[in-house]
C-alpha cells in the first residue's frame, strides 16, 4: 500500500510539472520595424516595392500564427507594413502614437494570454521590448530585416530574434546615386 501511495505522489508531482509552464499565462509579442520607406515624403513616407513585398510577406508568415491583436504608430510607414497581415486575420491594428510605449506597454502586460504583433520603428522597438522585460539592443536605420519575438510572462521574458526576407542593409536613394 505505502509503494502504491508513492507511486501515485511521484506521479501526481510529474504531470504537475509537465503541465506547469502551460499553467502560466503568457504573451506571444512578435516584434518588426516598419518595412523599406521611401525618401519622400519625408515627414510620413510610404513603403518602397521592397517594402510593399516585406510586409506582404510578414503577412504569409503570421497568417497562422493566431494573431489576436496588431499595434501600430500613426504614421503610414507602420500602418502598410501590418496592412496585409491585419487584412488576412481579419484584424483592425490599434493605432498608438509613436512617443507613447507606455500605453503600448501597458496594453500588452493587461493581456493574460495571446500573440499580439507591433509594428514600430527602429528607435522604439528596442525600447518597447526592454520595458517588457526583454534585453536591450539597437536597430540600425538601414535594418528592416529583423522579427522579435518576446514571450511575456509573469516572472520573466525571453527574446527570440530572427531575420526574414531580404537581410543586405538598405541604402537610401540619395546614396544610390553617388
């Protein structure tokens, strides 16, 4: 009887182990700057052809990823690189101003559970990521390749980065012509 009791303890505290990462509720934040711009207009330019094929891209990439949220700043630029994606999962992305990650940081750590997508910019992304726990890094201008992807829990985040499309620097028009 006393080998049947352990035997059930032992048991009882494995399946509580398996299960308990799947107990805690965590947020999925996928991460990307805005996709390639063009030199003009300068105040809010849109996306270049290769950013046009970026952001249709991120789309085919997070179609099936069971995005529940999309975030965006109010300038074009973010707003056409989640557009196909918002577009394919049926989603309006919630347009935050740029300066305010605090309501954008706040937004995210409400949520108990969930993929959410931000699509920022190269100065408040790392910014962004780090106010949620994750470390802190920098994107360079000519960047538009990278994909974080931030699990948010209670305790703890952990930061995945990856590269998608076209990973060789962008040089603006400017530098093209020289």
């Amino acid at each position: 009887m006393r080998s049947h009791s352990r035997r059930f303890v032992l048991t009882a505290a494995l399946v509580v182990l398996a299960l308990a990462p799947s107990a805690f509720p965590q947020v999925t934040v996928i991460f990307t700057r805005h996709a390639e711009k063009a030199d003009a207009p300068a105040n809010d330019p849109i996306l270049t052809e290769a950013g046009r094929k970026r952001a249709a891209l991120l789309a085919s990439m997070l179609a099936d990823s069971g995005v529940e949220a999309i975030y965006v700043t109010e300038v074009q630029r973010t707003q056409l690189t989640a557009g196909p994606l918002a577009e394919r999962v049926h989603i309006k992305p919630t347009v935050l101003p740029a300066k305010d990650t605090a309501s954008l940081v706040k937004a995210i750590r409400e949520r108990k559970s969930g993929v959410v997508v931000v699509v920022g910019h190269s100065n408040t992304v790392p910014d962004i990521i780090a106010a949620l726990g994750g470390p802190k890094f920098e994107i360079q201008d000519s960047q538009y390749d990278n994909l974080f992807v931030l699990m948010v829990e209670p305790s703890k985040s952990s930061l995945l980065r990856l590269h998608y499309g076209d990973t060789r620097p962008v040089q603006s028009q400017d530098k093209m012509m020289k």
